[in-house]
C-alpha cells in the first residue's frame, strides 16, 4: 500500500484511535486479513467470522510487525476501531485509489473472469507495473484487499468483480471505479440465487453503468456474441468496443484453430492491425477470453503484435484453473476444479476431447453447485455432452447431482463401464489408479464445494504414475 499515517487512515474511515502513542507512525507494508500474512509496518484488518475471530490475533500481529489493527473493539494493542470493519476496509481502497492515479480495469461475467484477468494482467504488466486480483478473491473483502496492495509504481489495476445478485457489482464499482469495464458472458452461474439470466444480465451490467462517460475516457469492452452482454451498450455513457467472432466485433478472430495439443491458434484483429496468437493454454473457450484482454489493451494503447506477442506468452496464474500436469508415463491431467457451470463444463470437455486425440479420456465431474431448479436438467445436459463428444471413461462424483450427471450418459447411450457413479473424492482415486493407463488424459471438474482437486493432486503425486506402469 500506499504510504498513509494512522491519523490519516483514522480520518478515512471514521474510526478512533486506541492505544496509539504517535499516529504519525505510518502503514508501509500491505494491508491483510490473515495473521500469516503479517511483516512489518502492516495494517491488520481483524474480521469477525463464523469460526474464527481476528480481534484474537491482536497482539500476536502487533509483536510480528503489525503497526495497528482495523478493528470493531478495543483489543489491548494500537488500533483503529470503527462501526463496521468492512465499510472501513472498503473506504480506505477508495481514498488509496484515487490517490493512485493507475488506470483502473474491471471485469465480470458467469464464466471465464478469473483467467481472463490473469490473460489481462500478464498483457499489460508486459507494459507498465500492473497489480491485479489473486485467485478469486473478488468480493467486498478481496476486492479492497487487492486494490490496497497497489504502490505508487502501479499503472494498472486489474480487478474481477464477482455478484451473487443485483447491487453487488454496483457497491465494488462504488469502492474501486474503474475507467475501463469488461462484461464477458452472461450464463447459468449462480442462477439458482438470482432467479434467471434476465436478472444475472440486470446484475453484471451494473459494471458498465457505473464507467465515466466516453469524453471522460470511460470504456466499455462487451462480447459481441452474448445477445445480453451486447445490449448492455445502451446501459453505458461510455465508449463501447466489442469483442468477439462476430464480424461486427472491433477485436475479432479469424481462421480459429485448435493445434494437436489442444492449444487455441487465431490471427487476431484490432482496429489498429492484426497479428498471430498461438496460446500456451487449453480449450477453445479461451480465443473469447484472449479477445477480451486484447480489447482491454488495445484499449489502453498497445498494437496489435505487441498484444499477440503478450497472449502467445501467457500462461496460467490461478490454481485448479485448466492446469496441466504432464506424467513420465504420458498420462495427462487436467485440474479444473476450482469451480464449475455448465458453460465452463462444456466448455472444459471440448478442451479434454481436443487435448486427446488419439488417446483414451476421462471425465471426472462433480456437482455444479447453484442451479436452482435447472440443477437436473443441466447435470443431465453434461453426461449426455461427454457421450457426444466422445469422452472414454465419464466418472461421475457425489450425491445426487453426480447421479444425473451419469444417468444423461447413460440415457444418451453410454453403458457398461464408459460412466460410473462412485461416491466421493476417495472412491474416485482407487478407481483410477486401478484402471488408468499410459497416455491417459484425465479432465477433473466440479464446483469448489466438491473438493474434486485432491482427485487432480493426487494422481500427480510423483510416484503415481508407477502403478500404472506397473500392471
């Protein structure tokens, strides 16, 4: 963070100062929320949740370095104490924020936002020092989070925003106002909470209605494919550029390819020129999200090589996110089991059945969480999707969901052995590890909830890959 003084952090956010012999003594180290994460010259925000209580850790944060605690009570040790931790911690990321000067991006959508930032952040941190959200810590404690570890070095500021129904977008953009906004899709995530797509639309275009108007270099970056996501162009006093296949699409693709690994290759068009990308990532899902950091960078001012250049590079930041894991004995394992819709399911077997060609796949699915009433209907949609496109092996993981995940691939045509239903994460392990073979390609996939990465984790072990040479 920024440097700031205690008085100064006190006045922000309307808090009172305890037991603080000098509050001239400044914050010069990040702002965290995690007693792990303290150094010297921290700011320790003390939350209160449901098992633990940060208020707790007071005094072993202080003696570790911490200059002050953000807190609800006095706790013995120098803090600022205030209302609601929460809105304090929010007021801080706004007043740091404008004092800044970086050039803020937000992004949304149902699907693909967390390695579209990752996309965004390694574009433009090839062009200026760019500081963007870990993971997806895109809520209203993560989001301050992350705009508070900005320095005064920092250009840009990658945000993901998150919603779980209409006015959360609205309060992040409240809390960090971004200059450029991009809306990626509009699908099913979430859906059993907001009520339907109508609403998930009402909720994500929020992003684009809070953005300065063109004159005052406000952006709007939408998908020129996602019917709902266009029509957020008459929500916006800004510029709008649009992404996409389409050829009405600003940023564009053309000649879109898989290579024999899998791996997305496309001649990329901007208003500016056009270049190659070949990507290091898996799937064709990601040219969209490729074309969404491309107009996000174009945007802000970079050519269309020096773009293509940055996407060909790019790789993986966030964990449990398509991520591969090449074995000695050629079986190939892909953990996408941070979490799961049924646009990012479908999305991650195109990617699975591309990556194998020629080779035996599995499909180890779970529960997407949040459906609501679509929950069958959709899990049924996914089992019949694996036998469609020709998966080897669907192992079906869990409760009920993963019942209707086998039972549409059952109903779609596959019998005997091609789907199995198996219990948990453990059942999972024992099944594989007795039936896979050398070249094997092995897609993992469930909502966060499930805890599908052990299955991922576990047949990468070193050592793993023995049992399979074995037999």
């Amino acid at each position: 963070m920024i440097a700031l003084s205690l008085a100064e952090i006190a006045a922000v956010v309307g808090g009172q100062t305890h037991d603080i012999p000098d509050t001239s003594v400044q914050v010069t180290g990040p702002v965290v929320r995690d007693s792990r994460e303290v150094v010297p010259g921290t700011l320790f925000v003390a939350f209160v949740g449901e098992r633990v209580d940060g208020h707790d850790f007071a005094a072993q944060v202080v003696e570790a370095g911490a200059v002050a605690v953000l807190a609800s009570r006095p706790v013995g040790v120098p803090a600022i104490v205030v209302d609601d931790v929460q809105e304090a911690l929010g007021a801080l990321a706004r007043h740091v924020v404008e004092r800044l000067g970086a050039t803020l991006v937000a992004l949304t959508g149902s699907a693909g936002k967390t390695s579209t930032k990752d996309l965004i952040a390694q574009v433009l941190g090839g062009k200026a020092p760019t500081v963007f959200t870990p993971g997806s810590l895109n809520n209203e404690i993560g989001l301050p989070l992350t705009a508070l570890s900005a320095t005064e070095e920092t250009r840009f500021l990658v945000l993901e925003m998150g919603a779980r129904g209409i006015g959360h977008i609205r309060y992040l953009a409240g809390l960090t106002p971004p200059k450029v906004g991009l809306v990626l899709n509009v699908g099913s995530a979430h859906i059993g909470e907001f009520g339907g797509r109508e609403q998930i639309a009402q909720a994500k275009g929020e992003l684009v209605e809070s953005l300065p108007s063109a004159a005052d270099g406000g952006a709007a970056i939408l998908n020129a494919d996602d019917p709902l996501v266009r029509a957020m162009a008459s929500r916006t006093k800004a510029k709008v550029v649009l992404f996409g296949e389409s050829a009405e699409a600003d940023v564009r693709a053309e000649n879109v390819r898989l290579t024999d690994s899998g791996q997305p290759s496309f001649r990329l068009h901007t208003p500016s020129g056009a270049s190659d990308v070949t990507m290091r990532l898996y799937g064709e899902h990601h040219v969209s999200n490729a074309l969404a950091a491309a107009a996000v960078a174009h945007e802000l001012g970079m050519s269309a090589t020096e773009i293509a250049t940055a996407l060909s590079g790019a790789g993986t930041l966030s964990r449990w996110r398509m991520e591969v894991t090449e074995r000695p004995d050629g079986v190939t394992i892909v953990n996408d089991a941070y979490n799961a819709n049924p646009e990012s399911m479908r999305a991650a077997l195109r990617a699975l059945v591309a990556m194998g060609k020629g080779r035996r796949t599995w499909a180890v699915l779970g529960k997407m969480a949040e459906l609501g009433d679509e929950a069958l209907a959709e899990h049924d949609a996914v089992g019949r999707l694996a036998v469609r496109l020709n998966v080897s092996k669907l192992v079906a993981v869990g409760g009920i969901e993963a019942s209707w995940l086998q039972l549409g691939a059952y109903n779609e045509g596959s019998w005997g052995e091609e789907s199995v239903h198996v219990s948990d994460a453990q059942a999972a392990i024992d099944l594989l590890r007795k039936q896979l073979r050398p070249g094997d390609v092995v897609l993992v996939k469930a909502s966060r909830s499930v805890g599908l990465e052990r299955v991922a984790q576990t047949l990468a072990e070193p050592g793993t890959e023995g049992e399979v040479a074995a037999r």
